[in-house]
C-alpha cells in the first residue's frame, strides 16, 4: 500500500526528541527500580520485633515480584520506545497499523510508541 500520509521531517524531528528523552526517563527509572530490588535484602528490621520481621518478610517477598513486574514492563516500555526510533527513521512513524491513517499528534505526544490509532483501537474492541 502506498502511503501518502505521513508527518514532514520536522515533525518526526520533534517526535524523536521527544521519545529519547522519554527512554532516557525509563532507563533511569529501571535503574532504580533494578537498584531497589538489589538492594531491599535488608531493610534495617533487625532489631524490631519478630511478629514485625515476618511480616517485613512477606512484604519483601510480594516488593519483589512487584518489582520484577515493574521492571518487565519497564524494558517493554523502553523496548516500544526504541522501535518508534526505527519508525522515525524509515518515515513509517505515525501512521496506524490497521487503517494507514495518521494517527493524532496529541495522542502520539500522549502515547509516542502507539503504532494504533484511535478509530483501529476502538475497533479492537
């Protein structure tokens, strides 16, 4: 399908700023969750009551799965970002998968990995 639509250079320009400075955010964010993880095997309880350490204990326990969860979605989240990239640069970026349609600036300004637009996301429904 040939595609008529696309956003101009500036327009990508703006948009490739926008999501490096975007994953740039979530690659410090999964240090720091990463960091917490490392980290959280002692929380200082030592000294506190035992009823306190177990129940510190359970709670480490689901931190971690929360934060393994967190960090799973982080690396998606940057993996998405970081295809957007690809997209800017072969001038594909922005057009939806499903109608070939532009998808919206404020909702790629929103959303800048959305490869759907709205009318194809309401459609999947």
């Amino acid at each position: 399908m040939e595609q008529k639509n696309r956003y101009n250079d500036e327009a990508l320009q703006e948009f490739k700023e926008l999501i490096e400075e975007k994953i740039a955010k979530a690659q410090h964010d999964l240090e720091l969750i990463r960091s917490a993880y490392m980290n959280d095997g002692n929380n200082g309880t030592d000294d506190t009551a035992p009823t306190f350490k177990a129940f510190e204990e359970g709670s480490q326990t689901m931190s971690k799965e929360a934060n393994t969860q967190l960090a799973l979605r982080q690396e998606k989240f940057i993996r998405d970002l970081k295809n957007a990239l690809i997209r800017i640069e072969n001038k594909t970026y922005g057009v939806c998968r499903v109608t070939g349609k532009l998808i919206n600036k404020e909702r790629l300004k929103l959303v800048p990995h959305a490869t759907l637009s709205i009318e194809a996301k309401n459609m999947q429904r």
